[in-house]
C-alpha cells in the first residue's frame, strides 16, 4: 500500500504548523489556517527530497531527551568551571567513537547530541569507517569517554529507532 505523500511526514507537518503559530504569536483564524496549509504544502514540495518517515518509540524518546538535558544542564556546569576556574588545565581530545547505528536519522541525531552537550563537539561522520569524531574539552579517559557516548545516547537512539529491543519495555524488534 502506497503512503499519501501529503501526509509522509506527518511530524513535519505538525511541527511546521506549530512553528509557524509560534512565530504568530496568536491563534487567530487567519493564522491557523495558514499554518495548516504550510504543514501540508511544504512537506508534500519537499516528498521527492526527504527519506521515509521513520516509526520511532515515544517512551524511550522521552527517556532520552531527559537525559539529554540533564547532561547539557551538568555539563554547562563543569565547562564553567573548567574554564573559569583556576589554573585549569584542560586535557582537549580527538576521540573515535565507533557506530553500532545504521539508521541515517539516529546517526545525525547522535552527532547533533554530542555537539549540544557543551564540552564535546562531533567534527565528522566517518560513514565509510563507521565512527564519529568527537572534539573534547578536556577528556583524561578515552575509552570511558566512547563508552559513555554510546551508553547514553547510542544504545537509546538504537532502541528509538528499532535497531535493538527494549529490555525495560519487554519489546522485540
């Protein structure tokens, strides 16, 4: 059965929508249609550019955006203190992080969490040899560095994504 290419990327749309009601600021009838319209029209112009929509598991989602933001909240405090600190010494790092992920969303995703987390940044996809390469602020253990990289947000976008199942959840992929 073929999807209906107005509504392939129904997160898109709805997003569009809010996006534009929020740029508003009010919900005037004028304004909500007009944001109905952009969340069907711009998906269906972008179709032939975008990949499929993807299924991904809310709970776990939520899950990690949690631990997201809680990293980026403690890692705003530790780079403070690094950098204003005194006589800090910072260890930078290139680091290797070798990819479990094939999915290309959750592969984006984990670089796009790695470079909000302040202290790090994702320089590079490497999809030939399968890692991301990672800068650090100050790294003194490499290899807890990866492991915690794909503990926290690898293992998760996997689950997200239906690489691997949810033991917590009982589901199987």
């Amino acid at each position: 059965m073929k999807k209906n290419p107005w509504l392939a990327h129904p997160w898109l749309s709805v997003l569009l929508a809010m996006s534009w009601l929020l740029l508003q600021h009010t919900f005037a009838p004028v304004h909500l249609l007009s944001a109905v319209l952009m969340g069907l029209i711009v998906p269906r112009l972008l179709h032939p550019l975008l990949p499929p929509a993807s299924t991904i598991r809310m709970l776990p989602a939520l899950r990690l955006s949690l631990v997201v933001l809680s990293d980026i909240v403690s890692s705003n405090i530790t780079v403070a203190k690094l950098v204003l600190g005194p006589m800090s010494r910072p260890q930078p790092a290139w680091i290797r992080v070798p990819l479990q992920l094939q999915h290309p969303t959750a592969i984006s995703l984990l670089a796009s969490i790695i470079t909000t987390t302040p202290g790090t940044v994702s320089a590079s996809i490497d999809e030939e040899r399968r890692y991301i390469l990672v800068h650090a602020l100050d790294c003194s253990d490499v290899p807890h560095m990866v492991a915690d990289i794909k503990q926290r947000y690898e293992r998760p976008l996997m689950i997200i994504f239906g690489e691997i199942a949810d033991a917590s959840q009982g589901e199987k992929t």
